[in-house]
C-alpha cells in the first residue's frame, strides 16, 4: 500500500510496457512519493507480453489515468496535484512541454538505447535488426524535442549473436532498474549531474509496423538472421511470400553456401538463398496456421 503523509517529493510517472512496470514498482518499493500514473490501455490487437502498470498502481492505492492523449484538461489535473518529480519509463505518446514544466525539480525519461545514439522508436528491435554489440538504457531529461535531453545516466548492455530482440529488451529492463535507482535520491533532492548529448553521434530511427517485416532476399543471411531475430515473437514477425502465400519465418540462421535470393535451394534442411549465403529455416508459419518446426 502507498504511505500515508510521505514527506518525500511528490511524483507523477508515466509508463507502459515492461520497463515501465519494472521501474514503477522499484519507486513504490524504495518508498517513493509517486502521486499519479499515466498508462495506456491495452491494445487488443496486440501481443501484450508484459506486466500491468496501471495493475501495479492500483494495487498499491496509487491514481491512474488513461487519456488517449494529455491535452489541457488533464493539464490542469496535474497542476492540482502538484508533482515536484516526472519520470516516463516507456510511456507512448509525447507528453508536452507544459506538462514538463510543472515539476521543480525536473522530468526525466528512460529511453531503450545509449543516446545520442537510436533515437526514435522500436530502438531495441532497430539496435538488433543493425546488427549491434552492445545497446543500453539512458536516464535523461525530458524536453519537447523526443531523446534529446541532457543525460543523467548510462547503463550498457550486451546483444548477443543468438539473442532475440526480446532477450535484449529484458537486459535494457534491467539496466533501467539501475540507472533509475542508482539516480534516484539525487534527483529527489536536486542535485543530479547532467551531461549534455554529443550531437555529432546522433542517430534517428523511425517506428515500426507489422507491414515493415517484409524480408528482403537480396540482403546478406547475416543480415536477415538480424531482421528476423529483431522481429520474433513477440513482436509481429519478419514474413515473406511463396507461391502467392505469406509465411513467417520465426527461428533462422545464416550458413554458408550460394543460391538465388528467394529460392529455395532444398526443403529438408529449408535453405534459402540470400544476396550472400544461405539462409536455414528453423521455424515457419504459414499465415493462417501454425508455426511448426522445420
């Protein structure tokens, strides 16, 4: 349950997703002031694989609301409540300036990568589907331009040949606990460093939709073992069309060999030929059906 007559710093969080939830419940363990959630409904038409945060806020006696977007109404809900911190751990819509302007004491956000870098949305699956080593999770502040704010906090994580963007977004959720804790009884009381981005080594990435998993045969096996492991479950999945049918393709990996991109050049095991090297098929999925191993 929230204590009563907590002296601490009056908190407004705005989450969704699994760091979201995460990081929420290591405020209300370490006894924060957190006042109000904002959250999202669940999308219906979407894989929810994450815990609750508007379950995590009610039980525990905290306010939540689920506006489609903060417009002026809800504005001036928060100016009655008076938060003195911000925090948005993965919350989905942009929240604006007059709303960062209330807190005197700031409002910071958690972003999925290691700013400057990966800026914009899906920076987990985008850090995977480029290959990377390694991503993280940064503690920075929140201005009305997206991931640009000066930063508080790093924390870096590994990306692993076999890991799927799911496993490197478990490893950011991690990192985000950290930073957030490690960085939170400084921002409570002010005093928090901040350090500004390095512009020059900024990058920008757009969001994703479920039509963006096409995958593109002329591309490197390497390249496309990336698209597919980014896309896995539970994400939408990286597809392809045969014969006038749209399969997903859920496990792979790259092997040596030559064949023409797009075609098969054997069922059992299920090679397929790229721009460079072979494609292996380990888990497919007609549409319609169910995902079998091959």
């Amino acid at each position: 349950m929230k204590p009563e007559n907590n002296s601490r710093p009056r908190i407004a969080v705005f989450a969704y997703s699994e760091v979201g939830s995460a990081c929420l419940d290591d405020l209300i363990k370490e006894g924060a002031n957190v006042v109000v959630v904002y959250t999202h409904e669940d999308d219906p038409g979407e894989e929810i694989w994450f815990r609750s945060v508007k379950e995590t806020a009610l039980n525990n006696s905290i306010e939540v609301r689920t506006p489609s977007k903060i417009d002026s109404m809800e504005t001036d809900h928060l100016r009655q409540i008076g938060p003195e911190l911000i925090f948005s751990f993965y919350y989905r819509a942009m929240i604006p300036k007059e709303v960062l302007d209330i807190p005197r004491l700031g409002a910071y956000n958690i972003h999925g990568a290691l700013l400057p870098k990966y800026r914009g949305r899906a920076c987990v699956n985008w850090a995977v589907i480029n290959g990377e080593k390694e991503t993280g999770a940064t503690l920075h502040v929140m201005t009305e331009f997206a991931d640009r704010g000066d930063i508080i906090a790093q924390k870096s994580v590994p990306i692993n040949f076999e890991d799927t963007a799911h496993d490197v977004f478990l490893k950011v959720t991690e990192a985000s606990r950290e930073i957030l804790l490690s960085s939170l009884h400084s921002l409570e009381k002010g005093i928090a460093k901040r350090y500004p981005q390095d512009e020059s080594k900024a990058t920008k990435f757009g969001r994703r939709r479920p039509e963006d998993g096409e995958i593109d045969w002329n591309r490197s096996a390497d390249e496309i073992y990336n698209f597919v492991r980014a896309l896995t479950h539970p994400f939408p999945g990286a597809f392809t069309h045969w014969e006038g049918k749209k399969f997903f393709i859920w496990k792979a990996l790259p092997v040596e060999g030559t064949y023409e991109p797009g075609k098969m050049r054997s069922e059992s095991p299920m090679l397929v030929g790229t721009g460079n090297g072979l494609l292996r098929i380990l888990k497919i999925q007609p549409e319609g059906e169910p995902e079998r191993d091959v």
